[in-house]
C-alpha cells in the first residue's frame, strides 16, 4: 500500500515538474525572441530547451508504461509524432554539424519553438482544469480571460524586438486590445512599426481573441484526457451555446475544426493569388497569406500592408478580395450557423445520395433552425441592400479606377466589410457621406451572435425590425416561420440595442471633449467603429490624445465582450418568487 501510495506521488511529482519546466521554458523563449542574447546567454538557454524537449519524451514515454487507462487513438497518434518530430528537431539543430548548410528549411528557431510549445500543450492538458461558479460565473471567467489575454498581448508587445524603434505602454495596450478584441484599429503601422516576430505576437493574439483561450485551453484537457467534470461542461455550455451539456466538447472540436480548415484554405488562395515581384521570398509570402487568412476569418481587419488592402499593389487582386469576404462572412455568421448549414447540406445532398431517402418523403425534419434562418436571410439581405447602394453611390467616384467586374467586387467588399472585418480597398476620406451613412449603420448591425464579428449582431436586428411589424399588425407576439419569437429573446434584443447607443454615446462625447479639433463625423465613425469590433477609421486614430486613446479601448473591450455580458457578471442573479404583481402598460405615444 505504501509503496503504490509512494509511487502515484513520485508520478505527480514528476508530471508537475515537467509542467513547470516547459511552461518556464515558454517564457524563456519569449524572453530569447524578446530580447537581443549575450552569446553566453544564448547557449545557456540553448541547453534549457534541451533538457525540456528530453524530459517531455521520457515524461510522455512514462505515461504509457506507468498507466493503465488505456488511451484513445488520436492521443496515441498525437503523442508518437510529436516525439518523432522532437527527436528530429534535437538532431537538427543540437547535434548536427552539417545541418544548416543541407536543411537550411528546417534549420531554423521557429522549429524550437515548436517543439516546446508540443511539450507544453502536453503537459498543459495534464493538469486539472476545474471552473467553479463560487469563484467566478461564466460571464465574469469569460471577462477575466479577456483582460489576461489583452494585458500578457501588451507585455508581448513591449519586449524591445517586437518593434523597431519601442512602442509606448498605451500603444502597445492599444494594439494588443485592438488584436484581441479584433478590431483593426491602429495607433502604429503594423507593416512598418512591428518586426517580424511582433507581427506573430499580433496574429497570435487575434487567433485568441477569435476563438477565446478558454476553447483551446478546455478542448486540448479532454483530447488527452477523454473526461471532465459536469460543472466545466456547465460553464463551457455557456460558453459555446451548445443546446445539450453531453455536446459541448463535439462543438468546441468543431469550431477548431471549422476554424482551422478555412483559415487554411483560405491561406492557401491567397498565397497562389501573390505576385512574387512583391514578395520574392517563399516564408514571407506563406507569413503575409496566414496573417491576412487568419485577421480576415476573425474579423480583425489587421494587415502588414501600410494602406491595407488599398496598396496599389493588391487593390486590382481580386481574387484575393473575394477570398477575405468569403473568410470574414463565414467567420461572421458564427459557428453554430455554420454547423447547423453543414448539418442541413448533408441532409440535402448527401442523404439522397446514400440512405436512398427519395422526394416523396412526407416527414420533413427541421434541420435548419430559426436561428440560422433569420440570420442568413438578415445577412444575405443586408448584403446585398449594401452592395447595391455602395455600387451605385461610389460608380462615378472612388469605383472609377476599376473596370468591369473589378467595380462589383469592390463594391462587394466595401458592402461586407463594414460588417465588423475591417479591411479597406478603398481611401475611406473619399466617400460620398451618403456611402459614409450606410457604413455606419452596417457597422452598427455587424456579424451574427457566437462569431468572430462584433455589432449588436443580425438577430438583434432582425427580431426588432420583427417586433415593428407585429407591432403594427396589432399582436401581442411575433411569429416568423410556424414559431413564436422566446419574450426573453426580445426583451434581450432591446436591452443590446439601447446599452449600444448608451457606450456608443458616451464615448463620442468623451472623445469630443478630449480632442476637440476633430470632426464629430470622424469621432463618430471611429466610436461606431470601435464598439462593433470593425477597424475601419477616418484617420484620426494615431492622432487621439492619451484620454481619447483610453476611451477607444474601454469602448473596444466592450463591444467585444458585450455591455449585457459586463452588467450579468457585476449584478448578483436574483431568483424567480412565487409571486407577480398586477399588470399595467404604460403611455409610449
């Protein structure tokens, strides 16, 4: 007994260890890519690395003879390439003499870096990873993991090679809130100001941001774990609006899933669009198509280009154009629209074709849901309202450079992108003000709930366009598709809408009071633009004061996080009574 007891503790001991080691070993990579290393320094860290990637292997190779659960096929797979991966990447770049002249590809840093992070995700996933309501809700887990984010971006941000010439604290909180937040506005070039490895800092934080720390930190415990406790599925249920407590981890598979293979795609298109003449080397190229795929899918707007997509050298691409809309509409709708469209396509096309169900089948399951309904027919409506007004308005102006299809698809993008993306092919100053007006209204609506996109979202202003008209009929409910409309639904839609206006007002007259000089459409457009997460800007963001900047970031926060989601966490639930006061309505014309 002693001795099986003496053994579990030797185990965790030494499970415990390697976490430590490699999350030491995280920052110790920071701190190498962060700062410029003595020569002896460098080999002191050099050897660190060493011994963490060895301990992983021996820690992982122990698991499998110490442990009786058995585990399932895709850990086994997981676990057996990335010790054949951290082998290969010892023997390269530690006991190779010859390998950086024959693999000049894989010589190189960013593979250590890989390698650590494999070994730190491993040993991550170990530990117990328990959420407790006595602690926090969801809604208050879901703030805090926002500002940790935003504040550890910021530190990224400030390390002296992240940048060329250093960057200020607020600068850098800006940025760091603007990635997380993804929202695109910039205080600095992001093409010129940051080098390299601050621009990995920024797309880091933007894929964060877009899918939240909780989803990659939760799912990668029960990939290698298999279980998890029923209040973790509780609070992540919240989280990720699964309808059933059993799906949430399958939903949360999903969404990597979904988010992984168009921002790949997505990568891959872009990359084939690229002209070499711009960008002659091969990794900058592959960098500059998963920078774009990944800001446009999460809606961030960011871009390595000094006039974003406006360069003369990408303006005409519009291979490129159409493949950012397809990225930031699919990561716009939000994930339970797509997986419940996917669910509807195979019910479609692929059940005819291999379960032999036939057109005369009488029972037709709903498979697409109310939700998904409203905002495809929401977004495809405003989409197209948008395109035609914007083509039509901009035809003899800022349309007049392009030709033939090149004029709808710039129409096209400038429609969509206002919907919380960001990217600009266009000089925005030069824009009718009537074009000026419908980008603040789309801005305002923005993507769809459970997205990457901010706004009050398309079922909030779907369900209050909704309400007028039940209003207007004289019912007391709206009805749309053989449903009734949840009164929560509504009262909830209301409630976003107005704190919207409320943030959105007072932001623009605290700009307005710390920068006076500036136009009340610009500051307008930049407090729209900042709640609903879009990026697009007038120009006058790098030039705000100290006080403005502060304002655009608290503004960006909660558009982010939403101002209905700050009120959850700050006000204490009260629980139902069993009792109701009388009724009585009140004069409203």
């Amino acid at each position: 007994m002693k001795d099986s007891i003496s053994k579990v503790l030797t185990l965790t001991t030494l499970f415990r260890s390697a976490f430590v080691l490699s999350l030491i070993g995280v920052f110790a990579f920071i701190i190498d890519f962060g700062y410029e290393q003595s020569s002896q320094i460098q080999n002191f860290l050099n050897a660190y690395y060493l011994v963490i990637l060895f301990v992983g292997i021996a820690v992982t190779l122990v698991r499998y003879f110490t442990f009786s659960k058995k585990l399932s096929t895709q850990v086994i797979v997981f676990d057996a390439l990335s010790i054949l991966f951290t082998i290969y990447v010892i023997g390269i770049h530690f006991f190779s003499q010859e390998a950086h002249r024959h693999l000049s590809f894989l010589y190189n840093d960013n593979w250590i870096k890989a390698a650590i992070l494999l070994t730190f995700i491993r040993e991550f996933a170990e530990q117990r990873l328990n959420y407790r309501r006595n602690y926090l809700n969801p809604a208050q887990l879901f703030i805090v993991s926002f500002i940790g984010i935003i504040l550890f971006g910021t530190l990224l941000l400030k390390l002296p090679n992240a940048t060329y010439d250093g960057i200020s604290f607020l600068d850098a909180l800006f940025t760091s809130t603007s990635a997380v937040c993804v929202t695109g506005l910039i205080v600095v070039d992001t093409g010129s100001y940051f080098t390299p490895f601050g621009q990995h800092i920024i797309v880091f934080l933007i894929q964060l941001g877009g899918l939240g720390i909780l989803t990659f930190a939760s799912y990668f415990s029960y990939f290698f774990k298999g279980v998890t406790s029923f209040e973790n599925q509780v609070v992540l249920s919240d989280m990720t609006n699964s309808q059933k407590i059993g799906e949430v981890f399958s939903t949360l598979k999903r969404i990597l899933l979904i988010t992984f293979s168009i921002e790949a795609i997505g990568a891959l298109i872009i990359f084939s669009s690229l002209d070499v003449k711009h960008i002659p080397e091969f990794f900058d190229r592959v960098f500059f198509a998963v920078f774009h795929a990944v800001s446009a899918f999460c809606n961030a707007g960011f871009s390595t280009l000094s006039n974003g997509i406006y360069d003369l050298d990408y303006r005409y691409n519009y291979v490129m154009q159409l493949t950012l809309i397809g990225l930031f509409v699919f990561g716009g709708l939000g994930f339970p629209i797509v997986i419940n469209v996917i669910k509807y396509l195979k019910y479609k096309i692929i059940s005819p074709l291999f379960l032999g169900r036939t057109k005369t089948t009488i029972y037709k399951p709903w498979v697409l849901s109310l939700n998904s309904r409203i905002t495809l027919i929401t977004t495809g409506s405003l989409t197209a309202i948008g395109t035609v007004i914007f083509f039509f308005n901009e035809y003899n102006n800022t349309l007049v450079e392009h030709r033939g299809l090149g004029k709808f698809v710039t129409a096209f993008f400038g429609a969509t992108t206002p919907r919380t993306a960001g990217f600009n092919t266009l000089d925005m100053n030069q824009l009718h003000f009537s074009t000026l007006m419908m980008i603040f209204f789309l801005m305002w609506v923005g993507a769809s709930p459970a997205s990457t996109g901010g706004g009050i979202k398309t079922s909030t202003f779907a369900i209050a366009t909704l309400n007028f008209f039940s209003l207007a009929k004289g019912k007391t409910r709206i009805e749309v598709y053989r449903r009734e409309i949840a009164d929560i639904s509504v009262r909830r839609a209301f409630a976003i809408i107005s704190l919207s206006l409320v943030v959105i007002g007072f932001a623009v007259i605290s700009i307005a009071a710390f920068d006076p000089e500036k136009t009340l459409l610009s500051i307008a457009f930049e407090c729209f633009s900042a709640y609903s997460t879009v990026g697009l800007s007038l120009g006058i963001t790098a030039t705000l004061t100290a006080a403005s900047k502060g304002v655009l970031i608290i503004v960006m926060f909660i558009g982010r996080v939403s101002m209905l989601t700050i009120m959850i966490a700050l006000f204490r639930k009260i629980k139902y009574k069993d009792y109701r006061y009388p009724t009585e309505e009140i004069l409203m014309n």
